[in-house]
C-alpha cells in the first residue's frame, strides 16, 4: 500500500511548440497542470485568449454527439449485453492523425446529418397543423362553394357554424326575431354535430348587413377562409401532408445510410473534445513572445521517462522539486493486484490525507471476508468470480476502473466461496433438497457452523472478526503516530484504548453474563485479572491524557472523562458486525424458501422438473442479485465508519492529470 510521492514540474520551452508539447502531456496522462494568477503589469509574460477557439471546439463536439444521437433514433447501434463493459475503442497515434486530416469531411458529414434532422423536423411539424386544417375542413366536405364565397350580385352569403346544434328551423325563428324585417332568408345546413352547426345562409343583397348583425348576436362564427371548394382544399392538404409524411421517411432514411459512418463522427465527437480541453490549458499558461511555461505535479516515478521523452522530442528545459509543505499536493494511490482493485473504494470516501497511510491494503484484507461472510453461499461466490473473471479477459479494451470494479467483486466472490464453505452453503440447501426431492436420498452437507440452528455461534464468530478489524485500525493509527514522531498520540490515542478495550474483553469472558449470553467457555480467572489491570490502567491514561492540550487541570482532567465515555462507541462498533450474521442469516433462509418453493411442484416428473429449473434460477438470481447489493453497501460501511474511525480522516485532493477524457477512443502505443 502507498501514496505515490509527487513532484512539482516546471517545463520552459519554445512558443512555437507548446501545442505539440501539451498534446504530448494530454496522451502522456501523468502531468497535473496547474496555474496561478499572473501580474497583470507582467511587461513579458501573459495569457492568451483562446476562449472562442474553445467555444467553437465544444461546439463541434457537441454537433457531433447530437449527430450521434440523430443516427442512433435512425439506426439503432447494434451491441450485446456485454456492450457495456467493452470501453473505448484504441487507436494509434499515426491512426488517430490519419484521421484527424479528415476532420473537414467529417464535420461535413456532420452538418448535413443536423440538416436532414432540421427537415425532418420540420416535416413532423407540419403533420399535425395539416391534419387540423383537414379536421377543420371535413365540415364543409359538402359544400360546393368555396369559404371565401360572399355571394353574388344580388345576394348575400354567410358561410359559418354556431356553437350548438341547431335545426333550420330554430336557425329561422332565431333570425326572424333578431331582423324582423328580412323576409327572404335561405338556410342550409352543411353539418351538424353535437357541439356545432355548419350552415350555409343566402339572403338578398340590400339585407346583408342586418342578417350579418343578427347572426353576430347569434355566436355566429366564420371559418378560416380558402379559394378553393373544401372537398378540393381537403386534396390539396392531403397531398401535402402524404407529401411530409413522405419527407420524413426519405429523410429517416438519408440519415440512416450513414449508419457505417458512425465511428468517423465518434472521433470528430473525441477530437473537438480534446481539443478544447487542450485550448483551456493553453489559456492558463504563461507566454512571452519567445516561450512558454507549463508547471505541474508529476508523481516522482514517471519524471526521469518525461524529461528523456520531452528534451529527446522538443527544444525544453525541464525541472523538478519536492513541493513545499504548505502546497495542496494531490494524491495518486499504487498498490498491487490483490489490493488495488480497492482503491475505488478509498476513492469514494476520501484520499488519504497528508501523513496518513493508503489504507487500501488492510481495507482489502478485510473487506474481501466482509463481503464473503454476508454473501456467504459457496455457489454464489464461484457464480461471480467466474462471470467476472471471464468479463475482464474477454474484454481487452475494457477501461481500467471497470477492470477494478470486475476484479474486485471476483475477489469478493472467493471470499463468498470460503464462507460457503465454512457454512456448507451451496445454493442454500439446494443439494440436500434435490437429494431428497428427485432421488429420495438423504444427503447431510459438511459445514463448520451452521446459521440457521447455531446462530450464537455465528454471532460470535462476527464479533470476533469485528474485535480484528477495529484492533488493526487502532494498530494502523499506532504506526502512523510513531512513523511521524508523535509518540504521545501514539500511547494516548492507541496503546490506551488498546488496553482498555481488550481489557474489558478478556474481564468479560471470565463473568457468567458475557459467556453464558454467547454460550461460551470462562477463560482463566488469571487472564480477567490481567484484563482489569489492562483496563484500569488503559482507563486512567485516558482521563489523564485525552485532554492534555489543555493546561488547566481541572478542563483536563473533563475531557478525559468526556473522553473516556467513548468507550461505549466501541461497543456500537462492535455491535455493528452482527450486520455479517444478519445478511448472512437472509442469503440463507431466502436460498432455502426458493428451493422448498421449487420442491414443492416438483411432483410431476417432466413438468415438475421444469418448474422446480425455473423457480430455482429466477430465486436464486434475484437473491444473488439482491444480497449481493446488501453485502457491497454495508461491506462499505464497516470500513466507512468502524475501521476509518479508529485511524482515517482523509481529506486529500485527488490526483487530476491532463488527460484524453475522451468517450469513444484511447490511445495505444504504436505497432
């Protein structure tokens, strides 16, 4: 386990290369750049303003995943369910600046993907407004004059609908009330509806402004006008909206042609990514009109390879220093194949902080026999070591946090194996069921413990491995202390509470409470003797030296009491591991209700077989499923809360390289 050390990097070189030197850096991924603020009055060096070169790049990649998006709604990617854990696709540098000369086209391609989109659009647009004009015309499918016609030289038209329905009749009465004095009044309804009229009404000329203000106050409306006959404007709109429908397949299909291109917009889409993230670095670094400065932090072991390949390409000076003690240093963790698959979960807490240890190796130690114990079944553990395992040598390009994340729950799968073992576990009870269920034979599985009739047992055993896990915190927090020369923190903060806490253990285990609560054996009355003298003495310390900062005895003398109560938050941890035996006690009850489920209509010998397969497979995936989720979550939490507390802050900054963060493609060294 450790903490790589960090270097701090100056690189002085010439103007004209810094763009081929930070592209240099951005595939290296091993340099974090940083910048400070400049004196403005500063005659040689300044920044430069490329915040419209960026701009226009994040704008292009943000063309081309919507690009990408258009093609996939056109022409869905094909891809497997192990799709997801492929990763990026790995090129060449000659590869990856073969392609990039092709970026013009490639935009192109892009443009005109966007452009069929925006036709496209447009036509789905005009589908509904056409078909609401046509709504709106069937109406008057019957009338032979079109909406537009007012009549003729000695009569007048009204063309409308009112807002009910309506019969000539009452249309008439209304109208003879409203104009008294109009006589000759033709009414002819088109349509009627249950909320609407259509009504074509003729009168004479010298009458048309009387009948129009009687037909106002009537809630009379007129319809959108039109030149043409309706049943003819009817054709017109249909030939228009087939002609849209039509657009959209055409265009769907356009788009769809360039399904074979889609890698091509892929790299257009990492290229312009790229090169605003290289634009936004440019920004930040110091120019004068000759050079250029780039500093940074560079784990001490990749520096020699950096200064040979930088000064063997390019006219560079390169320097390196220890940071100062006050500088925000970033944290790069390295450990080994059995431990460094637990980093992400160091990660997601917090990186050490400064003078602190990686904790990721003891995290490992434990948290693969967490894991197991929770999960605890032989065939689950072999279930997800060998699906994981097959993942991560299938899939070559798959990235490397996946990789972890994959070999980390095959280790978590061993460590479900060997607690299967201990519990003779095997999809529960599943061959002692098929043995009697298929074969009428009694079949006893060998197993250590038991959960399901020895529970006690198996609680102690949980506290047991609790007791290890919070000592190897308090002895990873004694080293720490001695490591940096705090040796009364040391004896203060660990030795103390050591012997206070293992004390009260072994004075329990001779008291009748404790071993007859657990049903286990008194130890020698001389060990509880030595274990209070362990604890009185561990006791005393800590109410004389928790509070040693301060120099008034008696605030002292407080703190040490106060501090001497935390005591019974070493009984909750160590509570907190009886989590193994509960989620242990679920995988187990849940595997043998499944397989009792299955026994049960296993009666018919082909029918029954079948359904016993089919209650045994979707049971128990649902159950690996699920309490492997359970398992993960609280496997997290012993170390998150029990373990880190007795040792761990963090608080350190995360080690952030200048680097390809692209989607689709990665770099691979050259054949």
């Amino acid at each position: 386990m450790s903490v790589l050390p960090m270097k701090r990097m100056l690189i002085c070189a010439k103007r004209q290369d810094r763009k081929a030197i930070l592209e240099y850096l951005q595939r290296m991924e091993a340099v974090e750049i940083i910048s400070h603020d400049i004196d403005e009055t500063d005659a040689v060096f300044s920044r430069m303003d490329v915040s419209q070169s960026a701009q226009l790049f994040t704008k292009n990649a943000a063309q081309a995943d919507r690009a990408l998006e258009i093609l996939a709604g056109a022409a869905p990617e094909k891809g497997s369910l192990l799709s997801a854990f492929a990763g990026r696709k790995p090129i060449t540098l000659s590869e990856y600046e073969s392609s990039a000369k092709k970026r013009d086209s490639m935009m192109k391609l892009v443009s005109e993907i966007l452009r069929l989109d925006k036709e496209q659009t447009e036509a789905k647009a005009d589908v509904p407004r056409i078909t609401t004009q046509i709504e709106a015309l069937t109406p008057w499918s019957t009338l032979d004059y079109p909406l537009s016609f007012t009549g003729t030289k000695k009569t007048a038209a009204f063309i409308g609908t009112f807002p009910e329905r309506v019969t000539e009749a009452e249309i008439a009465e209304t109208l003879a009330k409203n104009a008294p004095g109009v006589e000759a009044i033709d009414i002819n309804i088109i349509t009627a509806e249950d909320n609407f009229t259509s009504v074509f009404i003729s009168c004479l000329k010298s009458d048309k402004n009387t009948v129009d203000d009687a037909l106002r106050r009537m809630n009379f409306q007129r319809p959108p006008v039109s030149d043409l006959v309706p049943s003819a404007q009817i054709d017109a709109y249909e030939k228009e909206r087939a002609a849209a429908l039509e657009k959209i397949d055409s265009t769907m299909d356009q788009i769809a042609s360039y399904a074979d291109r889609r890698d091509e917009i892929k790299f257009i889409s990492d290229y312009f990514s790229m090169r605003a993230a290289k634009y936004e670095v440019l920004g930040s670094l110091e120019q004068s009109r000759r050079i250029f400065i780039v500093e940074g932090y560079i784990p001490a072991q990749c520096a020699d390879a950096l200064e040979k390949d930088l000064t063997g390409r390019f006219e560079a000076a390169i320097e390196f220093f220890d940071p100062e003690p006050s500088e925000d240093v970033p944290v790069l963790l390295k450990n080994g194949p059995f431990a460094g698959p637990m980093e992400g979960v160091i990660e997601s807490y917090s990186m050490p902080g400064k003078g602190e240890l990686d904790p990721t190796g003891p995290v490992a130690c434990f948290y693969y026999i967490l894991f197991g114990m929770m999960l605890s079944d032989f065939a689950y553990g072999a279930l997800m070591s060998i699906s994981t395992f097959v993942l991560i040598k299938k899939m070559k390009n798959m990235e490397a946090s996946m990789k972890k994340t994959l070999t980390m729950f095959c280790y978590c799968g061993f460590g479900t194996m060997l607690s299967g073992i201990l519990f003779g576990s095997y999809f529960g009870d599943a061959p002692s069921v098929i043995a009697s269920t298929f074969f009428g034979k009694t079949l006893e599985i060998p197993k250590l413990i038991d959960p399901l009739t020895q529970p006690m047992k198996m609680l102690v055993l949980c506290f047991a491995i609790g007791i290890i896990h919070l000592f190897a915190g308090l002895c990873i927090n004694l080293y720490t202390a001695l490591k940096t020369k705090r040796y009364v923190d040391a004896v203060s903060d660990s030795v103390l509470w050591m012997l206070l806490v293992g004390g009260l253990i072994l004075f329990g285990l001779t008291t009748d409470m404790v071993t007859g609560m657990f049903a286990l054996d008194k130890i020698s009355p001389t060990a509880g003797n030595v274990g209070k003298i362990m604890a009185v003495i561990g006791a005393i310390g800590i109410v004389l030296m928790d509070g040693r900062e301060s120099k008034n005895w008696f605030k002292r003398t407080l703190k040490g009491l106060y501090g001497l109560y935390g005591v019974t938050s070493y009984l909750s941890d160590l509570l907190s591991y009886s989590r193994l035996l509960a989620l242990g006690l679920a995988t187990s009850v849940i595997s043998s209700v499944f397989n009792q489920m299955g026994s049960m209509v296993a009666g018919t010998p082909v029918v029954g077989v079948i359904f016993f397969i089919l209650i045994f497979l979707v049971g128990h995936l649902l159950n690996l499923a699920i309490n492997a989720l359970g398992a993960y979550v609280h496997a997290n939490r012993l170390q998150y809360v029990e373990f880190f507390s007795k040792f761990y802050s963090g608080g350190g900054r995360k080690f952030s390289p200048f680097s390809i963060n692209t989607k689709y493609i990665k770099f691979k060294e050259d054949n």
